[in-house]
C-alpha cells in the first residue's frame, strides 16, 4: 500500500514551511511558531496513516461480528424463519453491499457503524423470541466491537495531545 496523498500532502506542507517560508521570517516568535507549525504538521502525517490503518482494522471486526450475528440467527431454532430471514437478508446485504461499495474505509467504516446499530435495535425487538443466552452472547461480541473502537480512538487521541505539548513560542 502507498502512502495515502493527505500524509504526502502534509509532509510537503511541512517542508515547504521549512525550506522556504521559515529562512525569510525575522522575529523570533514568527520563527517559533512556523517551526511549531511544522512540528504539528510532521506529528498529524503519520497519524493519517495510523487512522487509516485503524479503521481497517475496526472494519474487520465489524464485518467478523455482523458474520456472526448472521450465523446465530441462522441457526436460531426458536425464532419464525419470517423474523430471521428478514434480519439476516437485510444484514447479508448491508455486508455485500459494503464489500462491492466504495473502496473508501472510512465511508466502510461509517456504513459499518450504521450496520452495527441497526442490529443493535433489531435484536432488542427480537428479546422476546431469543433465548436469553443467545442475545447476551450477541449484545457482548457488538459491545467488545465498540469498545475496542472507542480504546484505540481515546489512546490515538491521547497520544497526539501529549505529542503536541510543545511551547507555543519564544519571546522576542
């Protein structure tokens, strides 16, 4: 995989501030804050990538718990094959659709989410006719999903305000 274009765009971004804006300032403040700027902008590139890399990865897993969710209810027995067919074809599409749809991983990632959701209301509509061991096992895999979204998402968060603690500038 190349390198995606916004981490190449922000890498010259960065040296264009270096190399040609930064030798024709005179205060030093001005200095400080375009070298504060390029920092910045050196931190942000390879998250892109980190992002990007991340969001595959949440995709996978998504993808792995919807699959399954599928399978389940597939071999519910005590479930109308009505409501089940109903659930899994709406699913089994999103998933199809996912997979031929836009090559774009955050727009997957997005649709995903939406999928995710959707699921999540379905099953709370289907509590009645589930045994409750099967819907508990259901809720917990979408659960560890999310979960593990929002832990990479506070970390990389987390990481990139600690990386950008840098003082604002020098005086004069």
């Amino acid at each position: 995989m190349g390198t995606p274009i916004v981490t190449v765009m922000l890498e010259g971004c960065a040296r264009t501030i270096n190399q040609v804006i930064i030798p024709d300032l005179t205060q030093a403040s001005a200095i400080a804050q375009a070298m504060y700027i390029v920092n910045v902008l050196h931190l942000l590139a390879p998250s892109v990538e980190e992002k990007s890399q991340g969001l595959k990865e949440e995709n996978e897993k998504m993808r792995e718990v919807l699959g399954r969710v599928v399978e389940v209810l597939q071999r519910e027995k005590t479930l109308s094959r009505n409501v089940t067919r109903q659930l899994v074809e709406k699913l089994s599409h999103e998933l199809k659709k996912i997979e031929v749809g836009s090559a774009d991983i955050g727009e997957q990632n997005h649709s995903l989410k939406e999928t995710l959701s959707t699921t999540i209301y379905s099953l709370d509509a289907l509590k009645e006719k589930l045994p409750m061991g099967t819907m508990s096992s259901l809720k917990l895999q979408i659960r560890s999903a999310l979960r593990q979204q929002l832990d990479r998402e506070l970390a990389r968060v987390e990481n990139t305000m600690t990386l950008l603690e840098i003082p604002l500038g020098t005086p004069d």
